[in-house]
C-alpha cells in the first residue's frame, strides 16, 4: 500500500479554503449574522472548485480538521478532554484556576461562552467544540456544493467525494445533538449572511445523516481500493452509519452493518503483537514487557498495512511537520508530580526532574523522559482506574489494558523517590507516612492518580534532545505528533453487543462480542451469564479510552434505552419524553448518561478539600439538565430574525420556540434570506 498523506496537500490554497467558506457560524460577534460570508476573500469558489485539485484541498482541509479534535495544541488544554469531564471517566484537575470546571451545574450557563469557555488554558473546550464543529461542517459543505461542477469527474468519483464530505457534515452532526439536542442545521453555503435560522429537532437532523451515510457506504471505496490513508474510506462509512441506526432505533439494521465489518471486510482483530517495538521513553526507568496492547497503540504502528485491525485512521507523523499536530497527551493527562507538594516522610520533595548532565543523575529514576512533565489538567476518577476494572466481582489481573506488570499501566506507587537528600530515596513514594498516616500528598486530585501509558506515551523527539535548557523542561516529554485512531474493528463488537441488547437482552452471544476483546487482552476473568448495558459501556472505557468520544457514546446511548425501553444495568427503564428534560442534582432520575455520572463519578459527591493555589475546596457537580449544553448565548442574539430554542433548564428556554420537525423543511428554509 503506497502509504500517503492527504492533509496538506496544497498550503497555499488550504489557508485560501478557510477564508471564503461562507457556511462557518458567526458567533465570534453579535454584531455578525448567523452565517456570515467574508467579502475580504480573494477566492472564488467556483473557479477554485472546478477542478479535482481544488477538491482534493478541501478534502484535505475536512481531513485535518477531524484530527484536530484529538490533537489540538492549546498548551494546557486538549480538545477532547471536554467530552471526559463530561462524563463517568474523568474530572478537571487543574486546580490552581479558579474557574476550573467543576461546579458544572452553576457554572455552566448560556453566557458563560464569553468567559471561560472561551478560555482554551482552563479547563474545557465547550466553545472551541461549538465553533469548530461548524467550521468543520461548513468545510463538507464546499465539497458537496461544487463537486459536480467538476467535469472531468466521472460520476462514480464525484459520488465517492460526495460520500467522503457526507461523512464528514455526519461526523460533526452526530457529536452536535448528542451535546446540544437541538440544533441548527446547515447544509450549503451560502452567498449572503442569513440571520433567520430556527433549530431542528435532533432525530430529523439523525434521519438525515443516516440518508447521507447510506449514500456514502454504497459509493466511497474501501481502504484496499484507496492508494491514499487518512482519507474516509467505505468502513468508517458503515461505522457512523451504524451508530445513526442504534439513535433511531434501527437495531436490526446496525447490526447488519457490523455483522459486514466483521465478517466480510477483511478486518481482524489484532491478537499478537506486530510492528515496531518502542521501548519507551527511559527503559531504565520503566521498562516495557512487549505485548500485543502496547504495540497496538504505538503511533507507528496504528496505520501500517500489517495492522488489520484499523478500519479508519488519522494520519499525524511525517516529514512535513507543518501539517501535524503535537498531542501533548503526556503534558495534560498525566500526575503533576514535580513539585513540593509530593513529599517523602522526612519532608523533602520526592521526584525532582534532574538534568541529564547533572552528576546526580540516574537513568533508572528519569520519570521525566519516561512518564513526561503532567501538569494533570484532567484526571480520570478512581472508577476509570479501579472500578471499571472489575469482572464478575473480581478486579481482572491478568488484563494487559491494566497491567503495571508488561509497562502498560503506571501507579503512583510505581515512582520511586529520586531525591538522593532523602532517607526514603529509591523506595515508592507514599501518599501517608506509614508511620504517622500523615498525608504526604497536599494535592491529591491534580497529584495523584494511575495512567494508561499505553494510551497516552508518545514519543517527543525534539524535547527528548532538550539535555540542559534553561526553560525548565530539560529533556521533558510532553507527548509529540503521533497518529491515532478513529475507528477500530473492536467497536463494531461493542456496537454489536449494544445492538444486540436492544433486540434481545437475553440474547446469549452478546457476551461473546465482549469476551472476544477480553481474550485478546489476556484476561482472567470473561463474561459468564447475561450481560447488561452497563458491561457493554464497562468494556467500551477499558477498550475506547481517549479514542471515543464518551459524553456523546454515553448520550447517544441514553437515547437508545429511552426509544427502546430496556432497563440499565440497575432496572431503570427510561421515557423518552422526559428523559432529558429533567433537572437536579439528587442521585435519582434523569438520563443513563447523569445515571452513569452519579454512580461512578466525583461529582455530587460533596466538598473535596486540597492544599493548593487557585481552589482549597474543590465541589463537582452535575445537574440532570447538563444532559445537554446550553446553546451559545452568542449564537441565539446573533440570529436578528429568527429564534434558536435553548435547551430545557437554562435560561431563555421556552418550550414554544418553533424548531423544524422534518429536515427537509429546514434545507428548504435555508435558500430563503431575509
């Protein structure tokens, strides 16, 4: 397979592309209309579009733009950790900003877009996700706009570009009404600003992507017939389509679709392991026992031909390095553990970033080139760490997604100290002096807490060479530019298993869709009797972690037990009337996704009191009404002559506010400028 990247494929007319289109969301102004085309651009779209060249560019653009949600480099921040918080997994740990988001349900208001959502070094992405989502949906909408005005196209391949921008405006819709409900919908673009938008309800906007998708399955080639990577291909195609299935309740149909990427699509599930081995960033240090999980998520690796496995894939590493993205996982995801506030019990510090050419050096203590220099902006809760880990009453120990043993998995007491001035040097570090049971620890939330290195380790050659800078890093991993995952065989077997389960909970093979990725994993313990949604869900945040996006899973599966009337895996049986129009803080009611919140989270939990600048007294909370987002303030007064409906229990809601019942209506109501 000749191994070729599509993103950048002209910088030049790239950055062009992002100017004139006319389709992005004005909400950087309320003086701007809702849609607002720019009359600075030197561009014209239909000169520019007219050839496979000039498409090929956009569909470049559309390309890195999908990547960008999972690498963004904002410092202090990466884009998907918003979805984490907003669900059972992770929590903001970034303690030394006050407006951390935590207390979401006073926090979260419509205008709080103007302040700190807006703010990429705290602690959420909630207003980058709104804007970008529709830029991202605007750049689809260039290619479906001009593609037939492209000639020399045969219609096969104008097809097959209208399928690969279709899965795109799908993509981006399906994140936008499982994290807003409602919302508006945008399909051309257009040449004059439009102020009169009205919403449309999430199931018409979910009919029409799953139209969209069907179009695409049939049309895009599969990756075997592609000479490119990283462009969309036949089986993300059938994925999101399956996913649009199980939210209308086509269960039969999603099934349909995995039984084909499972059995008919020359896919197979990674079972040894493959590619080049990276022995980590200090072996010294921390050591790595090869096995099949660490190289399945080695960058390297993750879109080589000999991986079977990967059925989509985001290409992020290459000799343009212009065009990539570093991810900076080892910066925002791991323990902040190089300071003061981690001590040993004879009160000095414990881990100190020691420079290579320092005579105190020792490469078996280096947790700065092993495990990066965190500055823990998300933490997962211990339910991601520990609980989740559990099967049939046991915690699995044999689970290579788990293992400290093979390297995979790093726990705080997995650090030795490395402060030579200190009696404890070369043992664990300890969050209470054994002796005392004072706490070692003065910042347990941001300081303290177990890592999937598998997931997060990423090489960074350039800081890795860094042997004596005076910035403080000195030889620092932050987490460089890697490729990663959209789509990988194991979650057609989750979907499937979720399919499954709302055709017959008692169906006796749903277990065997998820054993099949615990036997893979080498685990102890596989599933027995009957299985509930919340093992599926269980095996998703073992398998998925930071490759799905969980708040949207987690609502998107709310949405299924409300439309198919199976209980959870507690009894609850959910209506969909009501199920997202619910408000409150209490552990009872609301949606699978607050269920899930409440059962499994630190939020609503009371006051966690820390020793640390910024917050002392950290108090995370969730309300049912978070099920969804408020929608921009920005965005409802900026639409002049028509209404937005904002979301139940934010202020502004109203439950008259008319919202399109049928997709076609709101098409046929975008050509009409007032």
């Amino acid at each position: 397979m000749d191994m070729k990247y599509t993103l950048n494929k002209s910088k030049s007319l790239g950055k062009g592309i992002a100017i004139i289109l006319a389709g992005t969301l004005a909400i950087s102004s309320c003086s701007k209309g809702f849609l607002q085309p720019d009359p600075l651009s030197i561009y014209l779209p239909n000169e520019t579009f007219n050839t496979e060249s000039g498409l090929l560019s956009a569909m470049a653009i559309c390309d890195r733009h999908l990547k960008g949600y999972w690498a963004t480099d904002h410092n202090e921040m990466l884009t998907l950790g918003t979805e984490y918080i907003f669900s059972e997994l992770m929590v903001a740990s970034n303690t030394d900003k006050r407006s951390m988001m935590a207390d979401v349900a006073n926090m979260l208001t419509p205008t709080s877009d103007n302040s700190s959502l807006q703010n990429l070094d705290r602690s959420n992405s909630m207003w980058y996700l709104w804007q970008e989502t529709y830029k991202g949906i605007s750049y689809a909408n260039t290619i479906i706009k001009y593609v037939d005005q492209v000639q020399a196209l045969s219609e096969q391949d104008k097809n097959a570009y209208k399928g690969r921008a279709y899965f795109h405006r799908a993509f981006r819709y399906m994140a936008l009404v499982f994290q807003y409900g409602d919302v508006p919908l945008v399909t051309t673009i257009i040449d004059v600003p439009k102020q009169n938008y009205r919403s449309t309800k999430r199931d018409a906007i979910l009919q029409m992507i799953t139209k969209d998708l069907e179009f695409a399955v049939q049309w895009v080639p599969d990756q075997k017939n592609m000479n490119l990577i990283g462009m969309i291909n036949k089986g993300a195609c059938r994925m999101l389509l399956t996913k649009c299935y199980l939210a209308l309740g086509e269960y039969q149909k999603a099934k349909e679709q995995t039984d084909i990427l499972i059995d008919q699509s020359g896919y197979a599930l990674m079972t040894e392991s493959f590619g080049t081995f990276n022995d980590g960033g200090e072996a010294q240090t921390w050591p790595i026992s090869r096995n099949v999980i660490w190289d399945m998520h080695r960058p390297e690796n993750k879109l080589i031909p000999s991986n079977r496995e990967v059925i989509m894939g985001m290409p992020n590493r290459g000799a343009e390095a212009e065009s990539f993205v570093k991810m900076l996982t080892m910066r925002i995801l791991y323990p902040f553990v190089f300071d003061s506030r981690i001590q040993t019990t004879d009160g000095k510090q414990a881990l100190l970033n020691i420079k290579r050419n320092s005579p105190d050096y020792n490469a078996k203590y280096d947790y700065m080139r092993a495990f990066g220099r965190g500055i823990a902006t998300f933490r997962p809760t211990s339910f991601q760490s520990k609980g989740v880990w559990s099967v049939n009453g046991k915690l699995d120990e044999g689970d290579l997604r788990h293992s400290s043993k093979v390297g995979n998995w790093v726990r705080m007491e997995d650090y030795k100290v490395n402060n030579k001035a200190s009696k404890d040097f070369g043992k664990p570090v300890s969050l209470k002096d054994p002796q005392t049971g004072k706490l070692l620890c003065s910042d347990s939330i941001r300081r303290w807490y177990d890592v999937p290195h598998y997931k997060f380790f990423l090489d960074d050659p350039v800081n890795d060479a860094n042997i004596s800078g005076s910035d403080g890093l000195r030889g620092a991993t932050n987490g460089g530019i890697a490729d990663w995952y959209l789509y990988r065989l194991a979650e057609a077997y989750l979907l499937r298993a979720e399919a499954k389960y709302y055709i017959n909970p008692s169906d006796g093979t749903i277990k065997d869709d998820l054993n099949v990725l615990r036997q893979r994993a080498r685990c102890s313990e596989l599933y027995q009797g009957p299985v509930t949604i919340g093992d599926i869900m269980n095996e998703r945040a073992r398998e998925l972690y930071w490759e799905e996006w969980r708040n949207v899973e987690l609502k998107r599966v709310s949405v299924c037990l409300a439309r198919s009337g199976k209980p959870d895996e507690w009894g609850n049986v959910y209506n969909l009337e009501n199920f997202d129009k619910q408000s409150g803080t209490d552990a009872t009611g609301g949606s699978y996704w607050y269920q899930r919140i409440v059962h499994y989270s630190l939020y609503n939990k009371g006051i966690i009191h820390v020793s640390a600048t910024g917050v002392s007294d950290i108090n995370y909370t969730m309300d049912k009404k978070n099920m969804y987002w408020p929608i921009p303030n920005v965005a409802i007064t900026s639409n002049i002559k028509g209404q937005l409906k904002q979301n139940y229990g934010y202020d502004g809601y109203n439950p008259a506010t008319p919202v399109w019942d049928k997709w076609e209506d709101a098409v046929a109501d975008e050509a009409k400028v007032e």
